[in-house]
C-alpha cells in the first residue's frame, strides 16, 4: 500500500541512488509532470518506475514479451548512447501504441553512466494485448 509522503525502502532506493554510482533520469508522466529521480547504474527504467509509483504496467513482468512498458527517448542524442534494440524489442515495440523513431521499451533501458540525464515520456495510453483477446468468441 502508498501511503502520501511516506517513502517505501525500495523508492528511497531508486530516489537516493542505492549505490555509489548515482545516475540522473527523469519520466515525463502522461499529465506532462516531470519527476526527476537519481537511479544506480544498473537499473532498468520499468523497474525504477514502479518502485516510483509511475504509471508504467509491465504486464509481462519485464520479460519483453509486451509493449506496457513502451517510453518514448526525449533526446535523439541520447537514444543514439543507447545499446540497439534487440529483434525481440523491435517486436514488440510493433505493437506499441504512439510508436516513435525514438521509442523502447522500458525494461530492456538498463541505465549507465552514458544515459546520465536521459528524459522519457510515457506514451498516453498503452496496449495490452493477449492471447485471450484472440480466442474465438
């Protein structure tokens, strides 16, 4: 349960940096609100969002088998510091809703020194597709 102004252990983590190695990231929220948070080096964007009550789903748990944890890069320069998306992630960023030329999904974003100052936005709304939604009716 969150409770208003109080800070969870896991929260102080990612706010505080949880290691010596403090990383600077900041989410633009779908209402447009910026929260700036430091991170270690490490961490994956999906995990430090949630640990940050973000709304970001990450239906598959962070497997990379959804598009729910779908950012969009601010920076053109600082998508370009980031490791290739695999095939896998191309995948399913096909299915993304408001899909970019700059868009990953968040649990495959692991943070390092490079991305110090990185900026997502998450998208206004996501899809959740599964197999369900495909049986015969």
């Amino acid at each position: 349960m969150v409770i208003p102004g109080v800070e969870s252990d896991t929260t102080k983590l990612f706010r505080n940096g949880g290691s010596s190695s403090r990383i600077n990231v900041s989410f633009i929220d779908k209402d447009g609100e910026k929260v700036d948070l430091q991170v270690s080096e490490g961490d994956n964007l999906l995990d430090i969002a949630q640990a940050n009550d973000l709304e970001m789903e990450g239906a598959c748990g962070g497997s990379c088998a959804c598009s729910t944890c779908h950012v969009i890069v601010e920076d053109p320069d600082m998508f370009d510091k980031m490791e290739e998306p695999s095939d896998d992630e191309n995948d399913m960023l096909d299915l993304a809703f408001g899909l970019t030329e700059t868009s990953r999904l968040g649990c495959q974003v692991v943070m390092n020194k490079d991305l110090n100052g990185l900026v997502v936005r998450l998208p206004s709304m996501t899809r959740n597709l599964q197999a369900s939604d495909f049986e015969q009716k």
